[in-house]
C-alpha cells in the first residue's frame, strides 16, 4: 500500500499520486482533531475502492459526478459510498477517545 492508502493497482489505473503524510495535527490538541497518522491508520482499514472515493472526493476536491467517470460506477454508488467509508472512519477515529487501546467497553470477561 502506498502513503495516500490506495494500492498501486488503483494508483496505476487511476492515475493517483500522493505524497507522503506529515506528522503535524490537524487542529488544536484536545478537540477530536487528529494527527496525518491517526488518518491514514483509519483510511488503511477502508476497502481500496473506499479509500480512493475518499481520497478523490475529500483530499483532491473533485465532484461526485467526475469520480464516477472515473471510477465508472454510477454517482449515486458514489454518494453511498462514500457515507459509509466517512462514517467508519468518524467511528474509528472515536474510538481511541472513547477506551484506551487494548481496553474494551464492557470491562473484563
């Protein structure tokens, strides 16, 4: 996988290229933000085609209707998508906020 978390099959077909993340936070300490790392960890764990959705959509900027020519799948595929991918990571970025790492929700078993 390469640092904008598309794969090089995906890169090479789509002709995206990214550069490297920067380490800097995103936002002031202590507001949900987080840092380049803490994004791509959460865009890794997204299936390839929901990564460059993400990518195209919300790094690069384009419309909707031009990803889907792109990607050749339908805008509303698009659409639909794209909600989910955001909405796993919004769900993956949370959670370290909400339990610590190796910690679990309904305490030990």
């Amino acid at each position: 996988m390469t640092p904008d978390g598309a794969g090089p099959e995906i890169q090479q077909k789509r002709g995206v290229q990214m550069s490297a993340p920067s380490q800097t936070a995103i936002g002031p300490p202590g507001t949900g933000e987080h840092t380049d790392a803490e994004l791509m960890r959460a865009m890794a764990a997204l299936p390839e085609l929901s990564r460059l959705l993400v990518i195209l959509a919300d790094v690069r900027g384009l419309p909707y209707r031009d990803i889907a020519e792109a990607c050749a799948i339908p805008v509303p595929v698009v659409a639909a998508q794209l909600h989910l991918a955001r909405g796993h990571m919004i769900r993956r970025l949370a959670a370290p906020l909400a339990e610590p790492e190796g910690g679990s929700r309904h305490g030990s078993a």
